[in-house]
C-alpha cells in the first residue's frame, strides 16, 4: 500500500517545495523601481532603494529600548 503512494508523496512534495526557489530575484531592475516609485533616496545598481545609514541606526535604537514591542490593552490589568 505504501509503495503505491510513494510516487504520489514524492511528486507532491517536489510541487510544494519548487515555488520556494522562484522568489529570491522574483523582480527585474525595472519592476523594483515601480513598485518603490515614492522612494526618495538613491538606489543600488539591481534597483534597490538605498536606505541612509541615519536612519538604519535611529531603528536599530529604537528598537534595542523596546519601542516595538507590543503594549497591551487598556481594559488588561496591569498585573498579568
């Protein structure tokens, strides 16, 4: 019985696993800098948005205090 649905578990499992391989570079040059027109900074050769160092230290702190943790609700007490 189980070699009878060994084609079919392997053949599945080969379906499932094969779109992983299609995202990484899914995006051409062009597509990049569409759908990230309002970018204002500049952009690395393969169309990426350049984002400036400032601001990747000011969210490295941001969030090294905790400020994206989430808070809890209003009507929780605060003794949970």
């Amino acid at each position: 019985m189980f070699t009878k649905k060994l084609p079919l578990i392997i053949a599945l499992t080969f379906l499932t696993a094969w779109p992983a391989f299609a995202q990484y570079g899914a995006l051409s040059k062009e597509q990049r800098i569409l759908y990230t027109q309002q970018n204002p900074y500049e952009r690395f050769e393969d169309g990426r948005p350049r984002v400036p160092d400032d601001i990747l230290e000011r969210m490295k702190k941001s969030h090294d205090r905790g400020s994206l943790e989430c808070s809890p609700p209003k009507w929780l007490p605060s003794s949970i």
